[in-house]
C-alpha cells in the first residue's frame, strides 16, 4: 500500500529538545542561584530529566493534568512540596523562558520536508498538548507546514495505544496503511505506530542500542532525516539525498 501521508512526533524529531532544554535548565538554575546545590549542570540536568520522566509518566496515564504534572516536576526538582500551585506555575514560567531562548529545528528536518512535500502529506502526533506544541511550531516556523496537529491531551488517549495513531489517521481520512509515522522513541514511537498498522520509522539520532531482539523489532532505524525521503520512496529522493538507508 502507497504511503501517502507522514506523521511527525516532534520533540528530539524534528526539534532538538535535548540541546533546549539542556540549555534552558542551564541558564535558569543560574538565573536562580540555585546551581550551588547541584555537583554541575549534568547533575542538576540529570535530576530534571528524572522528575520530568516520573511525571511525564503520570501525565501520560492520564493520572494527573498537564498542569499539574509542570507543577510536581517543579516540586520535586526543588525538593520544595510547600510550593502552592502559584508559586510553582510562576517558577516553571521563569524556566520556560530560559527554555524557549534555545529552540531550534534540527537542520536535517527542512529539507526533508521539502523533499516530502510534493509527494506526501504531513501531520503532527505528539504526546504533549496544543497549546505547547502549536506555539513551539508556530515560533520555529513552521506550524502552516503540517494539515493537522494532534495532542495527548486533548485526544484523551497517548502514544503508544494505537487509538492515538488512528484517531491521527482519521484527522487525515486515510488508512494507517497509508501513513508513515517518524519518532524517536522505539518503543513509545517505532513500535507504537507499528502495531497500529503504520509505517514505522525510528530516528535514532544517539546510536542507541534498541530494546528487544533484532528480528522483533517492527520499525525502519534511520540516522537523519536525510534517509527518510529515500524510505518513502519519494520521487527524486536518492539524487538529492544519495542511496537509501539500511533498516536497523
């Protein structure tokens, strides 16, 4: 079946959130003077990134509200559970702005969308909410480039449950079959859409080593977006971009 359309995640896809958050937690800490409590920035970095993982997490399962879940990665980074809810809405706030100084797009994704687009239709599926990733889009320029953009939060139901990828493919009326969906999770991501019937493409941008035996894996590793047009199949791909990649 002819793939005619491509779903972006886009956290670590087509956005590099690692560097921007790396960055922003960074500069905030130091904004706060509250970098003295940590062994470095790594240290302080790696503590955000587990409390943003627990409560991602919560989120995710629907256990909590996107509020709610900014307001205890905020308490729980501090160690600070006095914090009301207006006090940490206003820290998270401050640490937003140091956060959004670093976004930028990873330099492979606008030309590979511009190798896509005479061929394919684009869409965003992402497991945060609107009002984040439509303004982030919006501020990297490129929101008018996708047909529709879809969020946890509002679908009511995350990646990887397939009901997450058809209600996405219902937003563009066409069957998973059709559809390509490109993430950086192999698990959340890659084998999400697999089992919901789409063509799974994994950007492994790290060198990862994937979960799972090699031949249970059910999606097609890439290194950069370069190789994604070559995977498509879209037409002049292999001259732009050279040869096709080798699934992993």
């Amino acid at each position: 079946m002819t793939v005619r359309a491509v779903l972006w995640d886009v956290d670590d896809t087509l956005f590099d959130y690692r560097t921007a958050d790396r960055e922003g937690i960074a500069a905030h800490l130091a904004a706060e003077g509250l970098l003295a409590g940590f062994d470095g920035p790594d240290h302080a970095l790696a503590r955000w990134r587990e409390g943003t993982e627990l409560h991602w997490g919560r989120f995710a399962a629907r256990e909590v509200t996107y509020e709610e879940h900014r307001r205890d990665r905020v308490r729980t980074f501090t160690g600070r559970d006095d914090l009301d809810d207006a006090q940490a809405d206003a820290w998270f706030e401050r640490y937003v702005a140091h956060y959004e100084a670093s976004w930028a797009l990873f330099p492979d994704f606008l030309p590979a969308l511009e190798a896509l687009v005479p061929s394919h239709r684009h869409a965003v599926l992402s497991n945060s909410s609107l009002l984040v990733q439509e303004r982030k889009l919006r501020t990297l320029g490129v929101l008018d480039r996708f047909e529709a953009v879809l969020c946890a939060a509002e679908l009511g139901v995350s990646k990887p449950e397939a009901a997450a990828f058809h209600a996405a493919c219902d937003a563009l009326a066409l069957p998973p079959g059709q559809v390509a969906y490109v993430g950086d999770h192999p698990e959340i991501d890659g084998r999400g859409a697999a089992e919901a019937g789409l063509l799974s493409v994994w950007i492994d941008r790290h060198g990862e080593e994937p979960p799972g035996e090699e031949g249970d894996r059910a999606w097609r590793r890439i290194r950069s977006l370069a190789e994604l047009p070559g995977v498509l199949g879209a037409p002049g791909a292999e001259s732009r971009f050279g040869a096709r990649s080798t699934f992993g």
